[in-house]
C-alpha cells in the first residue's frame, strides 16, 4: 500500500531546474501517469520517488513517512526502467528471480511468485532463454516481470513499452491495467505517447520544462483544458488554437480552441472555409481548412465527399469552444 506525496520538490542539475515546486499526490492503488514531451521532468520525478535522486528543496512523503532522505532499499518500490535493464548473463528466469534471490526469499515462495508473474504475463515459454535470444516485447515482459515478482508498494514504469510495435503496444496497455487492478499496487508510469497515457491512467500529470501544469482524470484534461499548452497536447489531430473572430468569444479571450470533432460543416459556396487537405482515414477523414488567416482541422466520421478547394460553412457550438487569456491560461467559466 502506498500513497506518495510531494510537498513543494525542486531538482536542479547545474543550472538546469529538471523539477520546479512540485506538489501533488498519488493515490494508494492509483494509476498515476506522467505526461509530457522530452525533458519535461518526467524520469526525473522518477527517480526521486524511487530514490536515486535527492530533492535540493522539498519532501517526499510514502504513506505519510518523510523519505526524502531515504535510500532506495528502504522505499519498497520496484522500477522497470526504460533500458530494461536485464542481466545478459542470466536466463529470463534467473532475471526474474534476482529480486527475491537477493532478499532471501524462501526457495519454494520464489517458485510460487515466479509461476504467478509468468502465467500473468504469459512468459513461461521463454523463461529458459538469455535476454540476447528474445524479442524486444519479450524483453519488455520479463522487465516488467522482474517488478511485478517483488510485490512492493508502489510500481514505476519508465516507457516501458516503448519498443514493441503497435499492435503489441495495444495489447500490453490493456495487460497493464489489469495487472495494476489486480494486484492492487500503486502504479507510477511515465510516456510521451497521448494516446498510451489517457488510455491507461486514473489521473494524469502534464509536465512542461520541470513544471506540473495539471491534474486531473484524462476526461478532464481533454474537456477542461487549464492553459493551451495542455489544450495541444492531448487530442489527434490536436485542439484548433485561432484568434478571435471566427465563433464568439468572451472578453479577454487571446486564443479560441475548439477539438477538430466538435467543428460542424456543410458545403456552401459562400461559407467562410476552404478545404485545403483531406486525409480518408477508414472510419474517420481529417480535413484541413483555410478560414482567412486561421488553418483549422475538422475530424469527420466515415469518407464523406469533400474535395479540395471547396467552401464550406463552418461552425461549432459554443459550449464546446475553449477561452484562453493572452498568457495561455483558461478563462472562467
């Protein structure tokens, strides 16, 4: 069990501040997601949590007990790391094992947990192979196994599917999210990939250049969008940022946003928008659109005929339109 909090952590490398005044909490049994682009902080709010950093400012907090100097033995906190990290010596099973082997794990409990771990991730097959003779998924499995064999309090995950193909990606989210429920474990995962995040985590935190600047679940991230930093990084296509002028707008607004889905058009050989773009994708078709200085993205659903050159009126309920003052952050209401 395991909740982890961060009270006002600051990291600096030289003159680089990685992490700046982080403040937030991880539930106990939570699915908790870092999410931004490189850089960000994300690895680095990992390795504190873990253990292998020290805060220049700050606590960290594990179930209320200040660990800030606390090294990573004593946390009882597995990390699969983002290099996998395994022995090319020891067979997967020997990698496995090596958590529990340390501690001094009984033989026959070590037996039991490694059963468990590997019917769960379905590596039994491969277990008697070195990490030179496996796939990259499987790599990623037997990584993933060696953390989940300890049964600790929390667990952080650094990209760990990052290699695998997109099919395997599919699958191993799903997998993830089964494992974490349960067992019944904090997990702590870290990804550059939007789609991978909002699909996985119970709340999410965005990063931008060491700063958190939201939390919340993935609905409210994507639908409430605290500044239009993070208003642009979650969606595909990515939210429509224009200035004022094409839909109402309310006072002091700089920027409108609106989702590429919630923009309605009609042909009109008088409307306001031209197609410039159009992307059939199967189930859905992306139309890229002129609308005077402004380029916008529609998503549709299905192939519908529309061609190049073509007008188009062009609208969006205002419900749906987002407010952002000229220094990126949401207006009220």
């Amino acid at each position: 069990m395991a909740e982890i909090t961060f009270d006002n952590v600051s990291k600096r490398f030289g003159a680089t501040v990685a992490v700046n005044a982080a403040s937030f909490t991880v539930r106990d049994n939570e699915f908790f997601c870092f999410f931004g682009p490189p850089l960000s902080g994300k690895t680095t709010l990992l390795r504190l949590i873990l253990g292998l950093e020290v805060p220049d400012e700050g606590r960290i907090l594990i179930d209320g007990k200040d660990v800030t100097r606390t090294g990573p033995a004593a946390r009882n906190i597995a990390m699969v790391f983002q290099n996998l990290a395994l022995f090319p010596h020891m067979t997967a099973r020997d990698n496995v094992r090596f958590p529990l082997v340390e501690r001094g794990v009984p033989a026959a409990q070590i037996t039991a947990r490694l059963e468990e771990v590997a019917a769960k991730l379905h590596i039994g097959h491969i277990l008697h192979k070195h990490p030179g003779q496996l796939s990259g998924g499987e790599r990623q499995r037997v990584a993933i196994a060696r953390a989940l064999v300890r049964d600790p309090a929390a667990y952080l995950m650094d990209d760990p599917i990052s290699a695998l193909d997109a099919r395997l990606r599919e699958e191993a989210r799903v997998e993830l999210k089964r494992m974490q429920r349960e067992a019944g474990r904090t997990l702590i995962y870290v990804t550059h990939d939007q789609e991978e995040a909002m699909s996985v985590a119970d709340r999410m935190a965005i990063l931008e250049q060491g700063v958190i600047r939201q939390i919340g679940t993935p609905a409210e991230l994507y639908d409430r969008p605290a500044t239009s930093y993070v208003a642009q990084l979650l969606g595909a296509p990515v939210m429509n940022l224009i200035p004022p002028g094409l839909f109402a707008t309310r006072p002091g607004a700089a920027l409108v946003g609106v989702r590429p889905e919630d923009l309605r058009v009609t042909p009109d050989p008088a409307g306001r928008a031209e197609v410039t773009g159009v992307e059939p994708l199967g189930g859905y078709t992306v139309l890229t659109l002129r609308a005077g200085e402004s380029q916008l993205r529609v998503l549709l659903r299905g192939q519908p005929a529309f061609a190049p050159g073509q007008r188009l009126h062009l609208d969006a309920a205002e419900e749906r339109l987002h407010h952002f003052a000229a220094d990126g952050h949401r207006l009220a209401g």
